[in-house]
C-alpha cells in the first residue's frame, strides 16, 4: 500500500530508474524522478509517463540540497528515497586518472550521502522513512577494471547497514539492492564479446531487466516491510551466491 507517499529516484529516467519510477507511480506513490543532464531523454520520459523529471547533480550537495526543496514544495514530504543514479569509468588502475576515481566515487557513493542527509531530519519527524540504495554485484564481488565503481557500490553496502542502524528507532529502513547485469545503456556500453562471457556465468541465461530491480524495490519500500532492515537483496539470476 503505497498512502500515496512522495518517492524520490535519483537517476529515475532512463534504465533501471526509469522502471523503478514507472513502477511505484503504478502502485500509487507519487514519485519524482531526477536525472542529470540528458534533458531529450528526460522531456520524453515525462510526456510518456506524466512523471515529473528533477534534473539536480546528485553529487553535489548544494543541487541535491536545491531539488529536494522544490519536490517537497510541489510533491509533499519525501517519505522514499531510492538512491539510483550511477556511472561508470572503467579503466585499470594503472591508468585511472584521479578524475574517473573521483567522479565514480561522488556520483555513485557521496550521492547517497546527499540525498540522505537531506531528507533524514524531515523522516526522523514523520517516524517514516523508506531509503532503498541501488548497490551492485560489483560491489559485493569485485570486478577487473572497476575499482573505482567497485569501492563505490561496496561503499553503498557498508553505508546502508549503517544508516539502518540509525534510522530503526524512528521506523525509517534502509536496504540494498545489489543487481548482476540488467540491459540498460550501461551494461549495452560493454563489449560485445564480454557481455557473452558475461551472460554464459549467469545461471538464468540472461541479463536482468530493469523491471526485475524496480519489483525489487517496490517490495522493499511497502508500508508493511517494517521488519526488513539493514539488508541487501541480491537480484542477479544467480550469479553470484554469497
Ligand atoms: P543508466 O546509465 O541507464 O542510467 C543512469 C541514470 O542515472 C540516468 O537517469 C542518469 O541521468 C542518472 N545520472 C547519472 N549521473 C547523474 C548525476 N550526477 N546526477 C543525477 N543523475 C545522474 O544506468 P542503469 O540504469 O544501468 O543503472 C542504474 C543504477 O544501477 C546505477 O547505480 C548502476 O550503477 C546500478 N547497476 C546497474 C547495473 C546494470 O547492469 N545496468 C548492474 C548493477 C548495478 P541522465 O539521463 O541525465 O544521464
């Protein structure tokens, strides 16, 4: 049951995000999508959805700060944060600028520490607060050329179990979502003959779908998954088992 609560996804129009926003607004919640620059493929996700787009840098506490004041001013309260919005630098280590370091580690880990930090007094008043951070198979297990996104979405993972011991007393969960590879423009940005590697070690046969990652969430997020905190719910086919 959703009370029409107000939900924030960072990163909510294209790719996962996109099927995590369609997803709640059909379960009734209201929700905001923000995104970061790709104002076309916002435009359209809006005319096609009649979801409102919020274009704020998560990784900028200052935008996160801003675009939080204006969907709780339009929206209402924000009951649900959905922490989505990721990129990705591949490269090794030994050629890793300290620019692809750090542009991974404040759009995918210090974003979650904005949006958080903004809405956690306005939660802790209402005692409710739903916070779902979209870690990754990566983070739990490593990967050749990642390690800044690695560190990050690992970052995501110590963070959650944290925050939700904090947040428990004041009825406000915090979980993990970590997927193995879901076809989005991310994951069609990898090498063909890496992705077929990729998809033979993937028990199910398959990528993920972004709606396999938003029903996820949408469980996560209900009024009655009062008791699950703290958790990370691993949605990668059976990839990896740990
Ligand atoms: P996409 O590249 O398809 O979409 C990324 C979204 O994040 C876009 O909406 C983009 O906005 C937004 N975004 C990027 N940077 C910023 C920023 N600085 N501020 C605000 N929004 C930003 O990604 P996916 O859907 O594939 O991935 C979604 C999440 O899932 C990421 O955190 C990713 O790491 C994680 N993940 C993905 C996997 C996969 O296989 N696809 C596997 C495991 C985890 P804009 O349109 O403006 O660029």
């Amino acid at each position: 049951m959703s009370n029409g609560r107000v939900a924030v996804v960072t990163g909510g129009t294209r790719g996962i995000g996109r099927a995590i926003s369609e997803g709640l607004k059909a379960a009734g919640y209201k929700v905001a999508a923000n995104y970061g620059g790709n104002d076309e493929a916002a435009k359209k996700f809006t005319e096609e959805t009649g979801i409102p787009a919020y274009k704020f840098d998560v990784a900028s506490y200052e935008d996160v700060e801003r675009g939080c004041a204006q969907i709780t001013a339009e929206l209402g309260p924000i009951e649900i944060v959905v922490n989505n919005a990721g990129i990705t630098r591949d490269t090794t280590l030994h050629r890793m600028s300290f620019d692809k370091w750090d542009a991974v580690i404040q759009t995918n880990l210090s974003s979650c520490f904005n949006l958080c930090r903004c809405v956690i007094d306005s939660m802790r008043d209402r005692g409710f607060g739903r916070i779902v951070n979209i870690g990754s198979i990566n983070g739990q297990a490593g990967q050749y050329g990642q390690v800044n996104y690695a560190a990050a979405k690992s970052g995501i993972h110590g963070f959650t179990k944290a925050l939700a011991q904090e947040g428990a007393a004041k009825n406000i969960t915090v979980n993990a979502i970590a997927p193995g590879y879901v076809d989005t423009d991310m994951v069609r940005a990898v090498p063909h003959h890496v992705l077929e590697k990729i998809i033979a070690k993937i028990p199910m046969g398959r990528l993920g779908r972004a709606e396999d990652i938003a029903r996820g969430v949408l469980f996560l997020v209900a009024d009655d998954a009062d008791f699950i905190t703290g958790a990370t719910l691993s949605i990668n086919g059976g990839q990896h088992m740990y």
